[in-house]
C-alpha cells in the first residue's frame, strides 16, 4: 500500500489533497571542535573507571584473603549442618520450656527448702527438721503476702486509670476541644499520643511476642557451649583454650569422686558461684560442690582433672575456698605459662620503697607483682638449680635501690651469686667453717638487741607509733630504717652441730617480734625438709616461696603445713622446664599464686647486676646517706678457748694418752665446748699446729705430749716475732682500712701440708669495699721463719676460734 492509498481510505484524509514537502534550513557545522570532545569524553570515561577497577581490585583481594576462605568455609559448613541446627533449636526450644516449667514447680512447691526438710528427717535432727519447716511456712506467708501487696495496687492503679479516661471520654462528649483550657486541651494531647504509641506497639509485639519468647527459650534451654558453640568457627585460634562451665562440669563429673559420681548420676547440676571468666592468660571459676564433696577431694585428683580439661597439671589448679565445699579452679590457657617473665621492670632505671614492695615476678595473670618486705619474712627454698637463689638476689636487688635500707649478707656455702652486692651491703660473709655460722649467729643476736633499742625509740615518739613508717625510716636521727638479713643456705645453719639450736632460737624471736621494727628476715634454703628447716620458722614466716620440690613434706616445708591438702602445690613444677617458676603465699592477697620470677643475669659474660648496685650506690649519694657499716664481730679475749693448751692440761704430765681419754677428760674440763667433740675434731685441732694422733701401743690412737709442748713452743716462738709495728704496717699499708681484717699470707709452697691432712673449708669476709678480702687459708704446716704473721691471726692459728 502506498501513501496515497493510505491517505485515501483513511477516514481523515480528504480527497484532492497531496503530501507536502517541508523544507528545513539549516547550516553546515564544520568539525574544528571534534577532537576536543572526544578528548573531554574519552577523560571522563576513564575517570569513571578508576572506581570500577578499584573496587575491582579491592573485591580480588579480599576473595583471595585467608578471612575470606575461612568465612567462606564457615558458611558452607553451616549450610551443609543446616538441618542439623534446625533441629538443635528446636530441642532447645522445648527444653527451656521444660526448664522454665521446672524452676516454677520449684517455686510454687517449696521444693529447695523441702530438701532441706527431708534431708533432715533422713538425718534424724528434729530441731534442723523444725527450722526447715518453719522456713518453708515462713516462706509461704512472705509469698501471698507479696503476692496480695500486688494484687491490691494492680486494682487500685487499674480503677484510677479506667475512671480517669471514663470522665475525660465523657467531658469530651460535652465540650469541644476548642473550648476547653490550655491544660485540659494538653491532657487530651497526651492521652492520644498514648494511645497512638500503645496501639502500634501492639502491632508489633503480635510479631515480635512469640519471636522474643522463642529466642528466651532456647537460651534457657542451651547447651552450656562458649557463645552457643556450635555457630562459631571450628578452626578459632583459641578454641584450645576456651573453658565453661559444660567442660567444668564434665570433667568433674568423670573425676571418679563418689559424691560427685552420684550428684551427676541423679541429674544434679552444679553451682557456679563465679561462672568461668578470663582471668589473666587462663579461666577462673568458683564452684560450689554438692554435699559430700570436699575441695581436698577434688585437689587429690588433680592429674585426672587436668587431663578431663585437655591440660596439663601446671595448668590446673583446683584448690580450696574459704569453705571447704567450695572449689576455686585456676585453668591456664594453653602453652601460657611456657614463657619468661621478661626483663626486670627496675633493670635500667628506677628507684625503690621497699614500704612499697618490690618487682618480683608475673602472677598467673600476667600482673607484675610487688613483693612485700616490710613487715613480712621470707623462706625460699627447692630443688638445686631451680632459681631460688636468683629470687633472693632479685629481692635484695630491689632492696639496694631504697637508700635507706641496711642489707646483710650471710652464705652458709662457696658460692658467689651475692659477690656482685658486696658494695652496697653493710656486712657480708660467704664460708662453710664454724666461723660463718658463729657470725651469723652473732649477727641474728644483734638484731635482737637492735629490735629492743628501736622498741624504746618508738615508745618515745609523739603518739607511740606501733611501728616502723616511711616518714620515720626517712629520719637518719632515729636509726629507724629498714633493715634485711639474708641467709642463703640457711639449713647449714640451723643443722650446725654447734650453733644450730641458738640459730634457730634466735631467728624464730627475730621472726616473731621484728616485722613492726622494719627487720625483715630473708632464708633460701635446698633442702627445707623437717630437720633442716625448723617447725616454727615455717609456721612464723609470711611468704613462702617454693619452686620445684620433690615430695609434699618439702612443699609444706615452705609454703605451710597443709598447703599441699588445699592443693597448693609446688611439687608439680618440673625440673629444668619450670626453672624460675615457682608458688608463692603470701606475697598477694590471693592465697596464693604462680610466679614467674624475674631474672637480673650473672653468669659468665653477662653482669647486669653491677650497674645496678653501682646505681643503688649513686642514689644513696644523691639521698645525702652514706653507707651503713654493721660492727664487726669481736669476741672478748677472755673468752676465747685455747683447744691446744686444754689439750695439754688433761694430758695431766702423762707423755701418752688414748685419744678417748683425751675427749673424756675435755668435756669434763669445759662441756659447752668439748662435749659434742669427736676424734675427728681432735685431730683436726691438733692438725692446726702440725700434729696429729699416733698410733701405739696395737694400733690405738694417742696423743703424745711431747707433740703438743712442741706446737706450743712454736706458737710462742711466732707470736715474739710478730710485733706490733709489723701488725700495723700488714693492716694499713697493705691497703686494708683501719680496723678491718687484713688477708691472711699464702702458704709457703716449701711447707705443704701434710698427705693425710683434712682440708679444711675456708670462710671469707665481705666488706663494703670494692676490693673484697680474699678467703682466708689455713696453715698446713708450720709457716715459714720469714713469713710475716699479725699477732691477731697468728693467735687464731694457735687454737682460738678466732673471733
């Protein structure tokens, strides 16, 4: 069809007429400006894609993140358990109905207190029986008592409100709203934005009612799972170490205690005083225990619980409450405890108030612990090479950075772990001879003297202060500062067969009666069994630090009789792993707590410890204090025993002598000197001076008179020689202070001793000096003539006990 034929039979065209032609005038546009819009879109079309591969690139990386994967992995795994979840939910649902259901029958019923009741009657106690009923009547009449105080202001609150919008319907019925006041027309506002509110939040709440209830249900109804458990991520990174209270509780269920057995059996759920929270870097819970359960019961099954828990025994810690029916249980989080405590916080820079404590260690927790040392004692002991040295240096340490504290030293052993110190300390002595422990013995009986002055100068002070304070340590006029004694290896002196008995008595008193003086009392002992270590020191002492021991008499030995019950144990630290970690009481509030000790290196190559006393030294100087120097211990002429010249007096001018008459007739001559003698001590005396037992007579030992007349000539030959310029010249020329001990000479190598001659342990004296004495030698044999010998020490090689 055509136009025209189109136009013709179409009912609006007319007939005649044909198409016009229109013509549009226009021009030509030359095409000068095209390749600047080009350019302009072509720009802009790039702008635009910046954004789009950015989010490109920003969408590749996150696909090829490992978050994405695990997610990824996550929800796929979810989808996959879907119908697995559904229907855990649903059996949640029903059991939190059933648990709700439970707790209201419970209520309704009296049934805790009805227990209570029936408990009693099985007991036969008629009057706990009468006391349960009574608070099960009790209970009922506070209830609708309760109950009807509610039900009477539900009626009154309900009849004030209907009758208020009663009477406001009804003056609305009357008057129009533009006639009524302000405040009438205010109330009328209010009453429908009321009503506006309540009505749309009814048509939620039919929505969201059942939703909310459902979702309350099965919280109730849950598993006790970490975070309902089955929808976090299988591969968390602490998945290890999460614990709550299903893990608790079943682990105590498979504990093998029979009251437990059957709580669990029966249904019974245990009691969560504190559910289990983050404590530090482990789990802490609360726990109390159903009736015939005992936290003690629980501790002697400590392996078997850790192993329930998927922990080792260092990492769990089940001990007892303030209750013996309570359990508190300490779960370290895996590998936790495997680390150092770090660089001691005072090891560059710092000061100390040892009213403050000192940086000690990390607890369990991860926090740095201020150990006390005003008003407490210290015994610290295990096995060797643990680190209880290190402790007491590390305390001792912290002590010298105080300027007002006096520190003395005392090590019953050859050991130079406190050497560093020497300067800063005010007495320091290092030996296994007799001669250390007199002087600790000696040293322990002048603070007890020093206790009783600083007891008068308190009573004399305005007010009577009960005891040492900060801002009377600061007063160098009263000579009231801090004061510490440590004593390393402190079993050699308690079981010293000579001074042992008046060690232990004096450092008990000291113990007892000192902390409120500012005298603190530091031991470090390896062996803290029941004989080394004295009941009432154990018993007297407030901290007790014990590393790795061996059996449970160690472990009460230190930490108090009973620890090891409440199960507070350190015989669960191992060997060379555990080094530097140990278990402290006393040093917290807590009762007690799992220390890993701070380590200030000395050791071959390594001295930390010398710049820090030599700051300990700068801040004396900067506190205007100068050293204090403890007296040195000087026994009174008179009273020193001369063993070769009683020797030769119970000889009584026999030229032969059995040894055992010898000894006899020693004890008798003086009993508090010679009655614990033996023929060891004997010959080790006459040894001194070159002599020794003869055998005659069928091989029986004798002392012979000749032998001893000649050691005593030769020691009055030595003792003329020696004159009291010689004294004074070997003393301060030599470099040695006024009124020190000077060093004993070298053996002559042309007299050694002799082959059956028993070596002797040597002792050494500190001083606050840099340039510490050397250890003092014992003669083998006689000196030589030329040798140059004080008078002081020559009397000591004679036979005295020194002083």
């Amino acid at each position: 069809m055509n136009p025209h034929e189109h136009n013709q039979n179409s009912p609006n065209s007319h007939e005649g007429t044909e198409l016009e032609v229109k013509v549009f005038d226009g021009e030509l546009v030359t095409g000068q400006h095209e390749p600047d819009q080009v350019v302009a879109r072509a720009r802009v079309a790039g702008w635009s894609r910046v954004p789009i591969e950015c989010t490109a690139r920003i969408i590749g990386r996150v696909r090829e993140s490992d978050r994405y994967a695990r997610v990824r992995s996550v929800l796929g795994y979810r989808l996959r358990k879907a119908p697995v979840d559904v229907a855990r939910l649903v059996w949640f649902l029903l059991r939190g109905h059933g648990r709700w259901i439970r707790k209201a029958w419970t209520w309704v019923t009296h049934a805790d207190l009805r227990a209570d009741a029936r408990a009693a009657r099985l007991s036969g106690d008629p009057e706990a029986r009468r006391e349960a009923q009574e608070t099960i009547r009790a209970d009922a009449r506070a209830r609708w008592a309760k109950l009807g105080i509610v039900l009477r202001r539900t009626v009154i609150s309900t009849a004030a409100g209907v009758t208020l919008l009663v009477v406001l319907a009804l003056l609305n019925k009357i008057v129009d709203r533009a006639d009524m006041p302000a405040w009438l027309a205010t109330i009328y506002d209010i009453r429908d934005i009321l009503g506006t509110v309540l009505a749309t939040m009814a048509r939620y709440l039919v929505i969201l009612g059942p939703i909310g209830w459902a979702v309350a249900a099965i919280w109730e109804g849950r598993d006790r799972t970490p975070g309902a458990g089955w929808l976090t991520q299988p591969d968390r990174d602490d998945a290890d170490s999460w614990v709550d209270e299903r893990m608790i509780s079943r682990a105590l269920a498979h504990l093998g205690v029979a009251p437990l057995n059957a709580f669990f059996k029966n249904g019974g759920e245990l009691v969560y005083l504190t559910p289990p929270r983050m404590d530090g870097d482990g789990t802490f819970a609360r726990v109390r225990l159903p009736l015939g359960a005992t936290a003690d019961m629980v501790a002697d099954r400590r392996s078997t619980l850790a192993a329930n828990l998927g922990r080792a025994s260092l990492e769990t810690w089940p001990t007892k409450a303030d209750e013996d029916g309570v359990l508190d249980l300490w779960i370290a989080d895996k590998g936790k405890l495997g680390g150092g405590a770090g660089d001691w916080p005072l090891l560059w820079d710092g000061a100390v108030d040892v009213f403050e404590g000192v940086p000690f260690g990390l607890t369990q927790r991860g926090l740095i612990i201020n150990a006390p040392l005003l008003e407490s004692n210290y015994l610290i002991g295990g096995r060797p090479g643990q680190g209880k040295t290190s402790a007491m240096r590390t305390l001792l340490l912290g002590a010298c950075l105080d300027p007002t504290v006096e520190l003395r030293v005392f090590v019953m052993g050859e050991s130079p772990d406190f050497a560093p110190l020497a300067p800063r300390l005010s007495q320091y002595r290092m030996g296994m001879d007799d001669q250390v422990a007199a002087d600790a013995v000696t040293a322990l009986a002048a603070l007890l003297d020093e206790m009783e002055r600083r007891g008068q100068t308190l009573s004399a002070q305005p007010g009577q202060p009960p005891k040492v304070s900060r801002k009377l340590a600061d007063r160098k006029s009263l000579g009231l500062h801090p004061l510490i004694l440590a004593i390393d290896e402190c079993h050699e002196l308690f079981q010293h067969r000579k001074y042992g008995k008046q060690a232990e008595e004096l450092a008990v008193r000291l113990i007892k009666r000192g902390r409120k003086y500012g005298i603190i009392l530091i031991l470090a002992t390896q062996s803290p069994t029941k004989d080394s270590i004295p009941k009432e020191v154990t018993r007297n002492v407030s901290c007790g630090v014990a590393f790795a021991v061996s059996d449970h008499i160690a472990n009460d030995g230190l930490l108090g009789a009973g620890r090891y019950r409440a199960g507070i144990r350190a015989t669960e630290l191992r060997m060379k792993a555990d080094r530097g970690t140990c278990v402290a009481v006393g040093v917290t509030d807590a009762p007690w707590e799992l220390v890993r000790t701070f380590y200030v290196p000395f050791e071959d190559g390594t001295d930390l410890v010398t710049p820090v006393v030599a700051r300990a030294l700068g801040l004396i100087t900067e506190a205007g204090r100068e050293l204090i120097t403890a007296p040195e211990a000087h026994e009174d002429e008179t009273a020193r025993v001369d063993h070769l010249a009683d020797i030769a007096h119970v000889l009584d001018g026999e030229a032969q002598v059995r040894t055992q008459v010898v000894l006899s007739r020693l004890s008798a001559h003086n009993p508090d000197e010679y009655e614990s003698w033996t023929a060891r001590d004997l010959r080790a005396a006459l040894l001194e001076h070159g002599q020794r037992p003869r055998k005659l007579h069928g091989g029986q030992m004798h002392v012979v008179a000749t032998d001893v007349t000649r050691a005593l000539a030769d020691r009055a030959h030595h003792t003329e020689t020696n004159t009291q310029p010689d004294r004074a010249k070997g003393g301060e020329e030599a470099g040695e202070s006024p009124g020190k001990r000077g060093v004993f000479p070298a053996t002559s190598p042309h007299h050694p001793p002799q082959t059956d001659q028993a070596k002797q342990p040597a002792g050494r004296r500190g001083s606050t000096n840099r340039g510490t004495p050397e250890t003092p030698q014992k003669w083998g044999s006689t000196p030589p003539p030329g040798a140059s010998l004080p008078a002081e020490n020559n009397d000591r090689l004679g036979g005295a006990d020194g002083p």
